[in-house]
C-alpha cells in the first residue's frame, strides 16, 4: 500500500501549523521549519514571535543577510524583555552620523559579542558613546570609546542617533575580528594554565541546557593546569578583572557563558562547549565561529549526554 500524500502546509489550520512547527524545531529539522514559519508570517505576517523564531534559524545557518530584518522582531517578543528606548534624537539605520549612542541589550556576553562595533564606527570617524552595565564598564573602557555606567534616571546624553547594540551588524555587517579587546599576556607568549567555566547565570532560561551537571564540571577541573574563572574562586569585581586574568592563561574551556565571549573577543585560544540546539552565534555544525577566529567548537551531538564533549576535550589536550 502507497504511502498517503502529505498535507501541504496551505491546508493546516494556524493551531497545527504552529504545533508543526514547534515539533521540527525541536528535532532540528531546518529547512521543514523555516517553511512551516514562512507559512504562518503568509497569515500573519505581524506574528512577531515567529519572525523572532525565524531570525534565529537563519542566524543559526548563517543566512544573516536575510536574518537582521526579522532579529529586529525581539523588541516585540514579551520575553525577551528588550525594549526600545524612547529618546528626543532618532533611531540609527545605517546613514552616515558624526555621533553614535548604543544602548545595551541582553546577557553580558550578547554585550561583549556585539562591542566589536564600537571600534569599528570609531576607525570610521564617529563619536560613539556606549552604554554598559557596571560589571562591563572598566572592560569596554579598553575599546577607546566615551562609556557610560547605565543606571536608573541616566542623563542620556544626546548624539546623532541611537541604537540597540544587537541592531549593529544588520548595518555593518559580520564583523569577524581577531581581537578587539586586550589580550597580551603577562606570563610570556602562550601564557599559563587553563581557565574553566562549568556553568551559566541561573537566571538564564535555557542555563540547565548549556551549564554541565556537577560530575561533568568536576571533570572538566581535574584536567591538567585547570583553574576556575568563577568570580568567587578568582575574586574577580567585574570583567576588567577577569580579562586580566585569562590575559595571563595558555587558553580557556568553558560553556556558553560570558566567558567564551570576553575570551574569544581578546583572541585567546578558547574552546566551547556547546549544547545539542547552541544559541544562534555558535551555528548548528562545524569547529569554528564566524565570530571569534581564536574560538575552537565542541559539540554535543545528543541533547544532555557531555560524556562525549568531555572526552573529545581530553583527546585533544593531548
């Protein structure tokens, strides 16, 4: 007996298309998911959670061309908590401006990620002023921009326009730069010993995907020349701190945290541990970023098992 004819997407109910598409999603299936997506924005072309959705897919497979126009459908999406900022002076789009005001967005390490443009408009003549949060304040002081420490009731200065700091490479496109952060060690030209991050902020929604389980962190530990970059192992204040410290290491392993970013960033040699479904920046298959040059890749290749990540970690130690 032939099997029966699929259903075309046209004759799904909105309901089942969105059931449709949460199941492929979650198996990973892209190219059955982003059709599913393109289909429901057919209909609702205003579903911003979808556009989100879709953002991240292409972002994922490196399509960022086509991906920016919809990334910017976050400010709409309730949990991402990203708002636009309502000033005097008008939103960037990419024109030509004497002076520049980026505001903050998202997890530090979205932050750090995303700085590189700061220098980046600065070699390209404009006054940027960039607003960070207190922990990231003395670090991107090292970028050679006016920083500004965000806090409540800020006196915004005023400038030219303003952005969202994610908003930044749908007008200057991927900027994959070998470091833009200081990066020289202190202890001769590899540096010393390995800097470990074993898990995320708590807070984080998808933290118990991508922090490792206590077996596995202690693992990670016992390799050779293994120090933690914890805060409250290092006593590190803020990222200043912390960036002195790996400045001073042969390289760093870590999960998806703050840390891969600040170290990649620096160009330190910096291997990451990645969760089956990674966060976009880190794509869907292969070793290296598209972001960070210095930044080598480890895979799980099955949702919650790292046994694997761990020992391709040791193999390659060795």
């Amino acid at each position: 007996m032939s099997e029966p004819a699929p259903v075309p997407l046209s004759a799904l109910s909105l309901p089942d298309l969105v059931r449709l598409a949460a199941q492929l999603r979650q198996a990973m299936r892209a190219e059955p998911t982003e059709l599913v997506y393109r289909e429901i924005l057919r209909r609702e072309p205003g579903d911003a959670a979808v556009r989100w959705a879709l953002a991240w897919l292409l972002l994922a497979h490196g399509r960022f061309e086509e991906a920016w126009p919809f990334y910017e459908a976050r400010t709409e999406v309730p949990a991402t908590q990203i708002r636009r900022p309502a000033f005097s002076f008008p939103e960037w789009g990419g024109e030509p401006v004497g002076s520049l005001l980026l505001y903050p967005e998202q997890g530090q390490g979205d932050q750090i990620m995303f700085a590189r443009y700061a220098t980046l408009l600065k070699a390209r003549g404009v006054q940027v002023t960039l607003i960070a949060p207190p922990a990231l304040v003395r670090l991107f002081e090292t970028l050679g921009v006016e920083v500004v420490a965000g806090a409540e009731g800020l006196a915004v200065p005023r400038r030219d326009a303003w952005s969202l700091v994610g908003s930044l490479p749908r007008w200057l496109g991927v900027q994959a730069a070998e470091a833009y952060l200081p990066g020289a060690t202190q202890c001769g030209p590899g540096g010393q010993g390995t800097g470990v991050v074993s898990r995320g902020a708590a807070a984080y929604a998808r933290d118990l995907q991508r922090s490792l389980p206590p077996e596995f962190a202690a693992e990670l530990m016992a390799l050779p020349g293994a120090v933690s970059l914890a805060p409250e192992d290092t006593g590190a204040k803020d990222f200043e701190d912390t960036r002195r410290i790996i400045a001073g290491l042969e390289r760093v392993i870590t999960v998806d945290t703050a840390v891969a970013h600040l170290a990649g960033a620096m160009g330190k040699p910096t291997w990451v541990l990645v969760a089956h479904d990674p966060d976009w920046r880190w794509g869907w298959a292969g070793e290296t970023s598209v972001w960070y040059p210095s930044v080598r890749l480890f895979r799980q290749a099955t949702p919650g098992d790292w046994a694997p990540v761990l020992r391709a970690v040791r193999d390659a130690l060795a």
